[in-house]
C-alpha cells in the first residue's frame, strides 16, 4: 500500500513538472503560482 501512495505522488510531481511550462503548478488539488503562493 505504501509503495502505491509513493508511486501515486511521483505521478503527482511528474504532473506538475509537465504542467510547469504555464506558470502554475497543480499539486494536491492546489494551486500554486511561480510569484504567488494561494
């Protein structure tokens, strides 16, 4: 179970990294703005 959690949030970062090029990063369901934290 553990190792599905840790391969579930690879997958989350590996996300956000593809998703970086627009300036926002989704992680956990947040966003988080390169000049802004919400």
């Amino acid at each position: 179970m553990r190792n599905d959690i840790l391969y579930g949030i690879g997958m989350l970062l590996a996300a956000s990294g593809v998703q970086a090029h627009d300036g926002r990063v989704y992680v956990s369901g947040t966003i988080t703005d390169n000049t802004c934290s919400l």
